[in-house]
C-alpha cells in the first residue's frame, strides 16, 4: 500500500511548520522521520494518521487500508487483561471472538451466526491469534502472565503493551511515534527483526540513530520548513544532507563572487565613455544571476561542557554486597562493584534486573537491604534521573531564576550565557519550568549539572527526551569530561560513542567487562545486545581459521581424527533426524491450534502444558542446529584437509 502526500503544508498561527510538501511513501519502505523537536515530526504524523487537519493539500491512501498507529497519548482500561489490550490490535478477528463468547453464552445462540463467525475466524487466522500476541509480548520484554491486568505493570510496560497491539494487527501501514522509548536494548533489538521483516510500508519518529541505522530505508527530513526525502539509512542521511547543503553553499558563494567582480568593473569603468557600454552589460548580467537564499536550519545543537572544580581522588566509589529486594522479587543480590576515577562505566541489559535501582541505591535515593556503598575522597557527584523532573521541584520557578540560585555570586550574563549553551534565550528564560517539555527539562537538568562542575556524573537513561542534535551534543561534552562516568542507557550508539566498561545486568548476575561496547560484542560472542557482533564474531573467526596450523601431527593424534572423520556422517544424520522429529511435533501443535473450536474444547492446563512444550521444542531445535552447523563445518574440515 502506497501512502500519497499532495503539496501538503501545516501552520499555527503565523508559524509554519512545513509546507509544499509532495512525497509517495512506498509499500515496503521504512521511513524514518527525523528533524529538531517542535519541527513538526508528530504533527506530520498525526496528518498522516487522519488525527490532525493539515493547513493545505492532502494525504491519499486506499480507502480499506489498515494502519496501525503508535500514539504516545492513549488512554488505557487498567482492569482489561494484557494479553486482551494486545489483541485488540486485530479488530477483526478481535470482536469476531468477543461476539462468539457473547453467543457461546447465552441461552439460546444463533447457530448461523456462530457459523459465520467460524469463517471469519479461521479466514483471518483467528485461532492462532494469542498465540502470535503472546510471541510478541515475549518479544517486547513484557512479564508474564499475560492474564493479569493491566494495571499490574508500570508506565512503560503499559506502552509496550501499545506497542505489541499495534504490531499485531498485520497492517498495510504502521505509524510509530518513538517506538523504542521506555524499550530495553534487548527489545529494541527484537523490534528491530520485526521491522526489517514488515512488508508494509513503515513511518518512523526516532531520536535513536543506531536503530535508525538498522531500520530504515528511507528518511524524512523536517527542516528548512519543509520535508525532505533522502534515499538509505540515517547514516547516509547525515552524509548527504551535508554534501547538499555545503554544494548549495558553494554554488551561492561563487555566484556571489561573480556578482561582486562585475559591480567592481561597473564602479571602476562605469564613468568612462570608452567602457559604458560594457559596464551596462555587466549590470544587465548581475540582474540575470539568480542567489538562491538558503533557508535557516531549525537544528541546534547544545554546548555543553562538564568540567569539574577539582578531581576526585583515585578511588570514587565502592559498592560491596548490595541486595535489594520489592516484596518477594529480588532485583540486586550481594553486587559488589569499584569504580575508579576516571572510567566510564555503562550499565547495561534488560528492564526490571536493577540497573537504575543499583544507580539509585548508590545515590542514596533508596535503601539497599543489605550491603555498604562508599563515595571516595573529595568527590563532588552530579546526577541525572530517568523522571528528570523530579529534579525540577518548583513548577512555577524560570530557568533563568533556576540557574541564578545555583550560582547567586555569579552575574546575569554569565547565568544567561549557560542557558544559552543549553538552547535557552530570549523569552524560553522566562518560561515557567512547569510547562518545559521532556526535551526542554532534560537540558535544563544538564546546565544545572553544567554550573555544579561535579567530578562524577550519574545518569540514568539520559537520551531518552533529547533530540538527535542535544544527544551529539551530550556526547561531545562526556568525552571531554576528564571526571568519571556511571551511567544507564539503551542507546547503544550513545554507549559506543562513550563506554570504557560494561556492566550488563543478567537474570543470572552481573557481567563485568573492561573495555569499549565494540569489545564486548565481540568477547560475547553472540548477537543479544547488537546484530554488529555477528559481524564481529565472524570477523574473529576468519582471523582465528588464518592462524598457522600444526606443522605436523603425531600418529595417535591423526588416527583419532581419521577415526572421528568415520563417524561424524553418522553423528550429523542423527542430528538431523532430531531436529526433523522437533520440527514436526511443533507443525502439529500449530495445526492443532488452527482446528475449528480447539481453543473451546481445550482446558487450560492442557493449553500451558502445549506452550511449555512448544517453548522447549523451539530451545530444543536451536541447540540441534548449532550442533548440526558443528559436525558440518567439522566434515568440511576434514574433507578439505584429506
């Protein structure tokens, strides 16, 4: 399905957005939509959606296509099952089952309805339909059991169930507004499988550049008051909105020199009889060059800079034996760490294993069950919390009185100059901090980390409200920051661009790693945080296959290789024959899903005992392929050795 957008335009007011606007969005294309906040992102979105009028021109798609739409804003029946919330994403098959239990149950059922229902219900695939939400509830990192309400989870549990219900519905369009918010880095992964595999056609607001990178084919600049389409990933975007605009720059500067070359001639000549008549040319030349004026950028980037009043000393902080635990969930068990001055550690891994807890514990903002946490000598401590506006306590104080009472020796200028770094001026001072957005908040938080000059940072999830620009911004000033660094995030282009260290929280424990991101994918040896590590991997394979072989091998040595070489055909078709008998069996459990009324005639314990099965199956099969791809490689090996 292809999505018509006709010289399309949005104002408010005497501000507009966006105008003249003509793009066809494709069917198969993943478009990421990028641009400086309050650019008009999810307006543009909304318009495409059908939630919001545009000012001018007009959005065509067919008039039965299904599109999913990921809304920041929805509102949600805390006592509706999660598994319920998610399936409503397929309306169809959705209220055909709500109208089949509604007759099921009453007294005296209509037997042509139900028939009817019957076929709607298999058409759409009906039968398979928790099963598929539940695979995607999984696949979000949303916690079991699925039968619980809603209101069981946090906030951002609460979107993902969002998120799941839109994904669900098999939609020829999916509009997502900042899908990787409130996700882990292990989700965000899975969501990106899932979109890599989407046939339909993709629009996608996304402050994350490494999910960008990965997803997208296509991107949508909203910038000089307009939209523009480039063609790859935001990489290549980035590459060549500057080539464009440095060509476009050039092209004005050597028409301008021309025109000031002719004036001169003009000024010199233009008195003298002898050359009047090529100084009128020259004028009517200058009034043929057309200098195209170039529209202001709407992107800024912030200037932060952390420098901190004095060094700590060696050893900043020490966590020994820390357990915490929320009733009978243990988050922390007995976690030991030492940080020294100077690293910069990333605490990383899924949601709910305690990375902000031990963040917040270390702060003092909560009280661990047991252990010891030690600040070391003359640290000074900034920190940066997930819900920044909690550090924000007064909603009606102005930045600039936010700031001034931080530093009250210092002057005006100097107070406004750091707003200034943090993209305050003019009237944005005087805002009350109440009405600051997400965005506007976090920078907020960071000038007043920048006007404390602390010689350790703690942040928890920093980027989560920053746009592409501050996020570049953040970067810059935390590689020049000669202090140490803690911090939690699931932007693993921000990891990169900053870890010295990882510490990946793991349901079995805590894995400590010294050394960068890039390092630690490739020691992991798997892709679970980052489809780069495959590469990585395969890179240290073919380094390891180069290494010199054994000049020679001893005769009991090669007997036994000749001896393995015998059997391992054997070994490999056993193998095979395994994961054939595993493959069927889970055929036959989803054939059996798909039977007319076996949802009804079912019980639920027999139902668990099938998903366990099937779960195990599927763990079963991917432990017999690794060991297929073993004796096979294993075959190859001797083949090409013989």
């Amino acid at each position: 399905m292809n999505i018509g957008l006709q010289n399309l335009a949005k104002s408010f007011g005497a501000r507009t957005l966006f105008e003249g606007v003509s793009l066809q969005l494709n069917a198969g294309s993943r478009y990421g939509l990028v641009g400086a906040n309050g650019a008009g992102k999810t307006t543009l979105l909304k318009i495409v959606a059908g939630d919001e009028a545009a000012t001018e021109g007009s959005v065509a798609m067919p008039a039965r296509a299904r599109v999913g739409v990921l809304r920041q804003d929805r509102f949600l029946d805390d006592n509706q099952r999660i598994l319920d919330v998610a399936m409503q994403g397929d309306p169809t098959v959705w209220s055909a089952l709500e109208e089949q239990m509604a007759l099921t149950a009453s007294e005296h059922p209509d037997a042509q309805r139900l028939a009817d229902l019957e076929d709607i219900i298999a058409a759409h695939d009906g039968y398979t339909l928790e099963a598929r939400c539940s695979a995607i509830l999984r696949g979000l990192g949303i916690p079991e059991p699925y039968t619980a309400p809603l209101g069981t989870l946090s906030g951002g549990f609460k979107l993902r169930v969002l998120l799941a219900q839109v994904l669900l519905g098999g939609t020829d369009a999916l509009l997502l507004d900042e899908p990787t918010n409130h996700l882990d880095i292990l989700s965000i992964r899975w969501l990106e499988t899932f979109l890599e595999g989407y046939t339909g056609c993709a629009l996608i607001i996304s402050h994350d550049r490494r999910f960008l990178d990965q997803v997208a084919t296509h991107v949508l600049d909203v910038d000089y008051g307009t939209v523009t389409l480039y063609t790859g990933n935001y990489t290549a975007f980035e590459q060549e909105k500057i080539a464009t605009r440095e060509r476009k720059e050039a092209e004005i500067a050597r028409a301008e020199k021309i025109i000031a070359e002719k004036r001169a001639f003009v000024e010199r000549f233009g008195a003298k009889a002898t050359k009047a008549k090529q100084a009128q040319s020259r004028l009517k030349q200058i009034e043929k060059i057309e200098v195209e004026e170039l529209a202001a950028s709407s992107r800024r980037t912030p200037k932060f800079s952390f420098d901190p009043l004095r060094p700590s000393g060696r050893d900043v902080l020490e966590i020994e034996q820390v357990s915490k635990s929320f009733g009978s969930k243990s988050v922390l068990k007995k976690v030991s760490l030492s940080v020294r001055r100077g690293e910069r550690v990333a605490v990383l891994g899924a949601n709910g294993l305690g990375k902000s807890t031990l963040l917040n514990i270390a702060m003092g903002r909560l009280n661990a069950d047991a252990g010891k946490v030690s600040w070391g000598h003359e640290v000074r401590i900034g920190f940066f919390a997930q819900n920044h506006h909690e550090l924000l306590p007064n909603p009606d104080v102005t930045p600039l009185d936010y700031i001034w009472n931080l530093i009250p020796t210092e002057p005006t200028t100097y107070v406004r100059g750091q707003l200034g770094r943090a993209l305050f001026s003019g009237a944005d001072v005087e805002k009350k901090v109440g009405s600051l957005s997400g965005g506007e908040a976090a920078r907020l938080i960071f000038c007043r980390l920048m006007v404390e000059r602390p010689n350790v940072l703690v942040l928890d999830e920093p980027t989560n409200h920053l746009d592409i620009e501050a996020i570049e911004g953040l970067v810059a000033a935390l590689q020049s920051f000669e202090g140490t660094l803690l911090f939690v995030s699931h932007d693993r282009w921000f990891v990169r661009a900053l870890a010295t260290r990882i510490l990946e929280v793991t349901p079995a424990g805590f894995q400590d790693f010294p050394g960068t991101y890039d390092e630690y994918l490739e020691r992991s040896g798997d892709d679970h945080l980052d489809a780069d590590a495959v590469v990585l991997r395969a890179r240290r394979a073919a380094r390891e296959s180069a290494a010199p072989a054994p000049s020679s091998l001893d005769r009991e040595e090669q007997k036994r290789r000749r001896n393995r070489q015998k059997v391992l055909p054997q070994l490999r078709d056993a193998v095979v024959a395994q994961i054939e008998a595993a493959e069927a069996r889970r055929q036959s459990i989803e054939q059996g899903y798909c039977e007319p009324g076996f949802f009804e005639r079912t019980d639920s314990a027999t139902l668990a005992a099938l998903k366990t099965e099937d779960e195990q199956l599927q763990l079963q099969i991917g432990n017999l392929m690794i060991e297929w791809e073993q004796l096979e490689a294993e075959i190859a090996e001797g083949a090409a050795g013989s």
